[in-house]
C-alpha cells in the first residue's frame, strides 16, 4: 500500500478493450483504463489526487490531515485509509447533522481512525470561505488542508500523473466523469493536444464549469467539452435505467461500475456513439475513477455484481 501511495505515477494499470455491437456499427474503438483495480480502498483517481498532500503531510512536523465530504464520500473513505497507512491522522468534517445511524462510509472511516466532526448544511458551505481556515488552525492545530474532493492545484498535478498510462496510445478522445472537475482539469492539462478531452457532469446545475476550470488553470489551447445530460437527476441520483445500463454492462465486459460517477459517464458514451457525435474511427478512452465502495448504500441484489 505504501508503494501505490508514494508512486502512483508508476503502477501496473490495465487498458481494457470494451465490446458492443453498437461499437461496431459506428466503427470505434472503446477502451477503459482500470483506475478501479489498482486497490480495493485508494482506488480510481483518490489515490492520484491525494498524492501532494500526502507527501506535504509526510513531511510536515504535525503529520495531520483536515477534510470534507458528504455521508458516503468515496473521498473520506480513501483519505481515512490512507492517511492511516502513512501514519497520519485525520479529521472529516460531514455535510449535515450526525444520523442516528452511520453510513457504511463513515463507519468505515472511523474504522480507518479519522475523527469525525458534523457541521450544519449552512456552515458546510462556508469551508472555502477565508475566514474558515483560521478557525480551523485555532481549534485542530496546524495541520494540511484537503479541499473536497481535492479542488486545488495541488490535486490537478496528482490527476495529472494519470496521463502517463495513456498519453502514448493514441486515443482520439479521453472521457471521465466530472464532479469538482479536479480530476477533469488535471487530464486536460495533461493529455496530449491532438486528445479531445470530454467530461460527463454528474451534478443537475454544474453552473460553474467554465470558472472551475478557470481557477484550475485550465490553458483554452486544449480541446475539451462537458456533457450536462447524464446525470440522472442529479449528483448520486439513480433510476432503473440507469442500474439496468450498469447490469448489462457488467455482463459484457466483466467490469463493476459505481452508480455516481462512472456508470453515468458511460450511458452518455453510449448515447452519443448512437447519436454518432463520435466520427468513424475514433479511439475512445473511458477513465473508470473508481468509488465502488458507494454501491453498497444500494439495496441487495440490485446489481448483478
């Protein structure tokens, strides 16, 4: 564990060749790079995006890490586990009060030995305001501040590392699921021009695209673009067709989908291969970002994986 999460830059990750008819008929290529295999907790694009803050933790006297996240944050999960593996500890702050009952997540997480605090919706929406840190120096003590869902520069250089497993095969295009566009801008800023880099938003009113790129320092030389119609409702929001496409897809290639992130990024592949936004020819990459460990907040036998 310590090696994938010093080096995430150099592991062994598998490109694996989807199948469909519908691929077929449209005369493309699909192809996912399996950043869900490559551990059973840190898996997917966490372990890229905590990489910098992990190291700055390491090296710092107070080896203490401060975070967010909602109720069943695949980012809490992978934080906790691995900042308990590198010998640090770790606070989450959950959006809303604390339940009579606690997710699966953060059970998980104060398993991992992350100290849990609850604040209010309300308050919840102040932690990138300026006067938030200060407060949280003057009650925690120093410590390494992790945005949610690592929204930084810091976490669009660990996203950045991902490009090294696929900048050398000659995709067309690079797909992946976009939330706080961290991991989005790091595979723009990374990828090879000739790419065009396409994101699927999983939120209902991803209003603010354009000026989280911004902030992210997205360089307008790229080509990229974000589809807005695939998020189902809205950010972890589901329906029958959706679980229906993650079944399928499972039987005829074997892989496990998330229901939040990526099995929404690749209904809308999927729809737009039929619709032919993607010309003749194109070698199409999928970035699975993992977060399987969301699933089990479904009910039993819902999925066929």
């Amino acid at each position: 564990m310590m090696e994938v999460l010093s080096n995430p830059g150099n592991l062994s990750i598998d490109i694996q060749l989807l199948k469909s008819q519908l691929f077929e008929k449209h005369s493309v290529s699909v192809y996912m790079l399996r950043l869900d295999a490559i551990h059973p907790i840190v898996s997917g694009n966490k372990i890229f995006k905590l990489r910098y803050f992990l190291e700055e933790a390491k090296n710092s006297s107070h080896k203490k890490i401060i975070t967010f996240g909602g109720a069943y944050s695949n980012h809490l999960a992978a934080t906790a586990y691995a900042c308990k593996s590198a010998g640090l500890k770790s606070t989450g702050f959950i959006r809303g009060e604390k339940p009579k009952q606690l997710s699966h997540t953060l059970r998980f997480c104060l398993e991992n030995e992350m100290q849990l605090e609850f604040i209010s919706r309300d308050l919840y929406k102040e932690i990138n305001e300026e006067e938030f840190q200060p407060e949280l120096i003057k009650k925690y003590g120093n410590h390494i501040l992790i945005p949610e869902g690592g929204f930084s520069q810091k976490g669009v250089e660990g996203a950045k590392l991902i490009c090294s497993y696929f900048n050398h095969k000659k995709f067309t295009h690079v797909c992946c699921a976009v939330g706080t566009a961290t991991t989005f801008s790091g595979l723009i800023h990374g990828s090879n021009n000739e790419m065009e880099n396409i994101g699927f938003s999983v939120l209902k009113n991803l209003h603010d695209i354009d000026e989280r790129l911004t902030l992210l320092q997205v360089p307008s030389s790229k080509k990229y673009s974000v589809a807005h119609d695939y998020h189902f409702g809205g950010y972890a929001k589901k329906n029958n067709e959706l679980i229906s496409f993650m079944n399928s897809f499972y039987e005829s290639n074997k892989i496990p989908l998330d229901f939040v992130y990526t099995s929404k990024m690749m209904f809308g592949i999927y729809d737009l291969i039929e619709k032919n936004y993607f010309p003749a020819g194109s070698k199409i990459l999928c970035i699975h970002t993992g977060g399987l460990q969301g699933n089990k907040s479904l009910p039993e036998r819902m999925l066929n994986f």
